[in-house]
C-alpha cells in the first residue's frame, strides 16, 4: 500500500492550479478544495453578479498567472471572461470564513423545480452512499407541472435486484435530504455514458428521458 498524503485541489483546463490545501492542514480545511494559491484570485458571484458574502453559493470566477489566452474561437470568449478578467468557471462553490473553497456542483447541474434550486451533485453524495447503487447521474428533465423533476439514473450494485424509487426516497429521508430534494424518477442503466476522459455525458441521459411530463 502506498503510505502518501492526498490532499484536494481545484483547477481546470483554462486556468489550472487555482486552489490547493497543504499535507499539514487539519481534516476540517482537508475535507474543502484548497485555498487559493499564490498569484491566484478567486471570486464568488451571485446570479446578479454581485460578488457573494462568505459562505453563499455562486458561481466560481477565477483569475491568475495561469489563466489561458482564450479560445481559437473568439466568439467564446466573450461569454467565458468577464469584465474584470476573471474567468467563469461554471461551477457553483463558496469560500468559508477562512478562505477555503468548497465547490458544490455545476450551474448546469442546477435542477430548478416549482422555482427552487437544487443541486444535483448533493443529492448523487447522498446517493452515492446508498449500498445498493454503484453509479449515479441525478439530472433534471422537463416538467409541466414542476417546471423540472429530479431524475437519478443509476447503475445497480447488482443488476437482479435494484432499488426502487421508494427505497431511494427513504434513504434520502433518512440522510437528512428534503423532501423536496428526492428523485422523483427512477432510471436504470448498465453503464453510463461518458466521454474519453471519464465524464458522464448528462446530455445524453437528458435527451434519453427528457419526455416531458
């Protein structure tokens, strides 16, 4: 077994290595994605692009040495820079008191049912720990009524005997999940789909069971 520290880190391709914690840190500030390293500066903004107050979700925007040139497209650009320079990630996260970052999903991977936001990465954490999912993909499908509903597409531990949407339900109520947060459909796959580097292509599972209700 390899005896070597992990810590969490936070970067993408347009701008890698904004956020690292250190081997040293106690487990409260190990279990974020870093503090921002030297150079870097990370910003949280709300929906009406105000910046956020500490711990308030919105979206993270990142600038530094690191930080790309832009896209070959420049049309992109625009969209994906803002007015001080500092990039739009696309990923929800917040900073704690201390400065710690703690991403919480994607704005892509906002639900919005009956006009409450609902992050689909929480409810696949929550998921995630049930004994009898390998895999889950929560995503939200067109709804008359709702607007959205809550979809968790999932790959059975074991495929003769998966959960059902009722087992599900009870399990988020027991994780302390609202109720309003609980997959309202039940889809089941062998596999996800996922693209060369690994990611699960929601698109797909979107346009799979988006049939709207």
């Amino acid at each position: 077994m390899l005896e070597v520290p992990i810590v969490s880190g936070y970067g993408l391709t347009e701008c890698p290595a904004n956020a690292y914690n250190h081997v040293d840190d106690p487990d409260a500030v190990l279990a974020t994605d870093g503090r921002p390293v030297e150079g870097v500066e990370i910003r949280i903004v709300g929906a009406d692009e105000r910046e956020a107050a500490r711990g308030e979700e919105g979206e993270i925007r990142v600038r530094g040495p690191m930080l790309f040139r832009g896209y070959l497209d420049p049309e992109l650009d625009r969209d994906a820079i803002d007015e001080a320079g500092f990039l739009r990630t696309g990923d929800l996260g917040c900073l704690d008191e201390a400065g710690q970052l703690r991403v919480t999903g994607r704005a892509k991977d906002v639900i919005i049912r009956k006009g409450e936001n609902i992050s689909a990465k929480e409810v696949e954490d929550v998921l995630g720990d049930h004994p009898a999912i390998e895999e889950v993909a929560v995503i939200g499908l067109p709804d008359r009524e709702r607007g959205e509903r809550c979809c968790a597409v999932i790959v059975p531990a074991d495929p003769a005997k998966p959960p059902t949407l009722d087992e599900i339900a009870a399990h988020c109520g027991r994780a302390g999940l609202m109720r309003q947060k609980h997959p309202e459909q039940l889809e089941c796959l062998d596999a996800l789909p996922r693209n060369t580097t690994g990611k699960v292509l929601k698109s797909e599972l979107r346009t799979r069971y988006g049939d709207a209700r």
